[in-house]
C-alpha cells in the first residue's frame, strides 16, 4: 500500500456503522478512530474492527503482509493472525479476556429450514453459508426465505 489511504476500506467501514447500528455502538469513539486508522493504512473492514475493539498485530507483522499471506494461502476474510507466544503466529479470531471480538456481519434475516415432517424458521445474517447449515442439520431438504424462494439447495426451480 506504500503509504497510500485505503480509501475503499475506510469508505466500506463508515457504511457499514450507518447501515448496521449494532456495529456502530459495538465502537466508543476511539475505538472508531482507531478503525479507521487502521483502515487507513491497508486493514480490511474486518480487521478494521478488530482492531477498534483491541486487537493488534503480531510484532513484526504490517497490513500488507497480512493481505499477502491471505491472498497466498487462501485464509477466510475473518480470521487474523494471533500471535502465540515468542514468533509463533496462527489465524483466528482474536480474543479479548477470553471473549471473540465481534466482526461486521450483515443484517439478520429469516431462514426457513424444511424438514420432512416440519420446519422450523431461525435468524441468520444475510450472506451465511447455507450448505454449512444443511450439512450441520442432517435432514435439511430445502432452505427458504421468507418469501418461499428456495435458497438452498441451490439450483432448485422456483
């Protein structure tokens, strides 16, 4: 990023506390300066948070090398690296006196998971895996919204 604003990050993490207002309370202010800084200088709007909430690199470790080492070995957008101990660094969610910092999801909406002999409606955020949860739940036969558009499994005539 070579000292460059990453003005599409900061642009991503300033919508997302306007559109989301669990996100936006979940930073005090400083913690939304902090955000931003670190959306700045290359962070993305989750790691941004992250680090709004308390989180830090690894010693030795930049944005840019974080962003690399995605990129390189195809690590999920919500895990980061956590250092260990001495240089011993694995990709997690960080923690904070033993609680997950919260990353930004979107918005909660129903999902309708059928059954053969029932269903049962629950609230996920909006860009969830769906195949996860059919695998997590044997026996799931469709998944819907709450219009009766099949979401899952995908492919399915409506």
């Amino acid at each position: 990023m070579s000292g460059d604003i990453n003005v599409a990050a900061v642009s991503a993490l300033k919508a997302l506390w306007r559109s989301n207002a669990a996100m936006s309370a979940l930073l005090p202010l400083d913690g939304k300066l902090a955000a931003i800084e670190a959306a700045k200088a290359g962070a993305t709007p989750t790691e941004a948070m992250y680090f709004g909430q308390g989180y830090r690199l690894p010693q030795g470790w930049g944005w840019a090398q974080v962003a690399k080492a995605r990129a390189l070995h195809g690590i999920a957008s919500y895990l980061v690296p956590v250092e260990l101990g001495g240089s011993a660094v694995a990709w997690g969610v960080p923690t904070i006196d033993g609680k997950f910092l919260q990353r930004p999801r979107a918005q909660m909406v129903p999902r309708i998971f059928h059954r053969e002999n029932s269903f049962y409606a629950i609230e996920l955020p909006a860009d969830d895996d769906l195949n996860a949860h059919a695998e997590a739940n044997p026996g799931t036969l469709r998944i819907e919204d709450m219009f009766g558009n099949i979401l899952w499994p995908e492919g399915v005539e409506q």
